[in-house]
C-alpha cells in the first residue's frame, strides 16, 4: 500500500494507521517540499504531483499497488488514478473532496487550513484545532498534548506549503471520476469541518465501484484517531476481503460505521 499524506505532512502522520493495518506492506514517503525530501525549482500541478508517485511506483516496482490518500494527498491519489489508472488496484481516499464544485467546508477551517501558521506555534495549534480538525479534537483536545507539541517541533516549510496549496488552485476531479477504474473505499468523518460529509458521498456516486465507510463523531483527522478500527478495514479492503454492511470496529467512542455501497 502506497500511502499518500495533507497539507504539510510527512511520512510520520501515518504511523497510527500503518500500526494497525496487518497483513499489508506499507510504503510512506515525505512528499515534495515535505519533510525530508527536496524542495521543487517551482510549484507542480496536481498533474505533475501524480506523475511523481507514477515514477516513484515504477523505480519501486511496486506493482499496482493500494494507494491511501489523505485530505490533500486524496487530491493526489485520485489525479493518478485517473491519469494512470494501471498504476492502482485499489483506492482509498480519507477526508479529502473532488476540489472544484465539492461541498465546501466551514469557511473558517478554510482560512486556518490555508497557511502553515498552526505548525510554528503550539498555542495557535491548541487554539484552531477544534475549528479546523472537529471531531475528538474539538470533545478532549487536552488528549493530544503530545502529538500538538511534536507537530510543532518539526513543522513544513511555508515554500513547500505554499507549493502545495498552488496545485489545488483550479483543480477538480469532478469531471474525470467516472474514469476510475479502480475499486475505491471513500473514508469520511461526519464531523469533518475542512471536507464536509457530503463530499464522500458525491464522490461515490461518480466513481463506478466505491463505497463509503463514514466514521460517526470523527473529524478530519480521522486516519490519525480512528487508527486501531481504521486500520484493519482499509487492510481487509486492500486485502480484497468482504466490508461489513454495518459492524462496530471497535471504535474508541463505540460508534458503528455506516458502510454505503455504491453499484
């Protein structure tokens, strides 16, 4: 499985999921300008941005593998399924929306989501996180000290951000969603600020064989605190296995997910 991350992300925001997903190979990478992979001579398209995990599938002979996108790195995903649709099996997309003509969220988590300002400052991070993430951040913020705090400490540069902001300018998967190929698995909170419930349900209803798997009382960083039941579903769907119609995963609230298949 190709793990593909947001907005201002390294490879580490995937450790709590990769934990729990047994029986896969997980392939994660620091995406361009992020963590500590190089800087681009300039902003790429989202078009350019695809074919970089087009290349980095091929010199890794990964062999159509799952690719797993989350908020930002969904956009990413969805591009390079539609452009080399032979590249994926199987795509999961987490918390993230078709750009252009999806539902837009709260106007507010918008603005904040728009600038790195909350990596370089714990107090704007404890501040914003209920706004802009909802979910668990917004019940028991005080939970994630920890995790505020090392989010703080090695922060994205504001260049490479900004580089990745420029590829959502314009971008919409909307009129190309139709040609995915691959079985997907849309993963949306229903608390989400940044992408609205909404958007999962659009998508899937333009993708020929998705279904949705929405996480009751989670927000937008659900790949981060639903981990321990998230996991073993994405590895049953990347594994091929059957989804449960409905089925308590051992959420941490003890909510069920509400799986939707979409013919």
């Amino acid at each position: 499985m190709l793990f593909i991350g947001g907005l201002g992300n390294d490879m580490t925001v995937w450790d709590s999921l990769c934990a729990e997903a047994e029986g896969i190979t997980a392939v994660t990478v620091d995406a361009p300008g992020m963590g500590e992979s190089s800087m681009p001579r300039r902003p790429l398209y989202m078009r350019e941005l695809a074919r970089v995990y087009k290349e980095l599938i091929d010199t890794l002979d990964l062999d159509s593998p799952t690719v797993v996108g989350y908020s930002f790195g969904g956009a990413v995903a969805q591009q390079l399924a539609i452009q080399s649709p032979g590249a994926v099996s199987r795509l999961v997309l987490c918390a993230t929306g078709p750009g252009l003509g999806g539902v837009p969220g709260d106007p507010v988590a918008l603005m904040e989501i728009s600038t790195p300002s909350r990596y370089y400052s714990i107090e704007r991070l404890r501040r914003v996180s209920p706004l802009l993430y909802g979910g668990m951040r917004a019940r028991k913020q005080s939970r994630f000290h920890a995790e505020q705090v090392a989010r703080t400490m090695a922060p994205p540069s504001a260049l490479g951000y900004s580089y990745q902001m420029f590829a959502l300018m314009g971008w919409s998967s909307l009129p190309w969603l139709p040609r995915i190929q691959a079985p997907t698995l849309i993963v949306a909170g229903d608390d989400d600020p940044v992408f609205p419930l909404a958007n999962a349900h659009l998508m899937a209803a333009c993708i020929p064989h998705a279904t949705v798997a929405v996480r009751g009382g989670s927000g937008h960083l659900v790949v981060i605190d639903d981990a321990p039941s998230l996991g073993p579903l994405i590895s049953r769907f990347a594994r091929n296995l059957d989804l449960p119609t409905s089925a308590d995963t051992n959420h941490p609230e003890g909510l069920h997910d509400d799986l939707q298949r979409i013919q």
